[in-house]
C-alpha cells in the first residue's frame, strides 16, 4: 500500500492523474497542459505505469496514457475509516456549536473624536 502513497506525494503526478481523469492522452498532451518538457512529464508516467496508476497503449509511433481506476479505488477503501472518522468528529462539533447561544449582535461602533 505504501508505493501508491509515495507516488502520489509528487504533486506534478497528481496533476497528471487528474488530467487522464477525463480521458486517455498522449504525454506531449500532458506536457503542454503542465508546460513542462516531454522528457520530464514521461519520467512521472513511468513512474505512474509502474505502480500501476495508469496503463500505456501504443499506437503507431504514438502512446496513450490511461488513468486505472482499480488502484485509485483501493486507496479510497483504505482511507474510508479516516475519512469516517473526520466525519464524525466534524458532526460533532456542529452538535456543540448548535447548543451554544447566539452571540449577541455588536452595536455599530461610533467614530471617536480626537481632541
């Protein structure tokens, strides 16, 4: 479970995953949507394809990169209790917020004068 969690630290390989959220893409359309070099943005896909984030399918001289949403689903199951629990504790708090008075209205301040 940890690669997943290392890969996605980067935040350029999350920009990337959300760009083949849409749909498949070739890497020089990923490099000039993060204005980045194609060398560069090619080294986070393959780091993406190997842990299994995204899968690669070549076309001619051409390569299209597609977001696997089986991995990503993994990780949502596994943060699932986290998220519970942050759910709960935020409930909670609006239940405390609701028992407690209203603040009183602040009256409009006047202007002082300066001797």
């Amino acid at each position: 479970m940890s690669l997943p969690f290392e890969v996605l630290a980067d935040p350029t390989r999350r920009r990337i995953l959300g760009l083949l959220l849409g749909r498949p893409r070739l890497v020089g359309e990923v490099a000039r949507e993060l204005e980045m070099s194609q060398p560069r943005v090619s080294k986070h896909l393959r780091v993406l394809r190997e842990a299994g984030l995204v899968t690669v399918r070549p076309e001619a001289q051409r390569r299209w990169y597609e977001l696997r949403p089986e991995p990503l689903a993994d990780l949502d199951a596994w943060l699932a209790p986290y998220r519970r629990l942050w759910t709960e504790r935020l409930d909670a708090l609006e239940r405390h917020l609701e028992t407690m008075p209203d603040a009183p209205e602040e009256q409009p301040r006047r202007p002082t004068e300066e001797p």
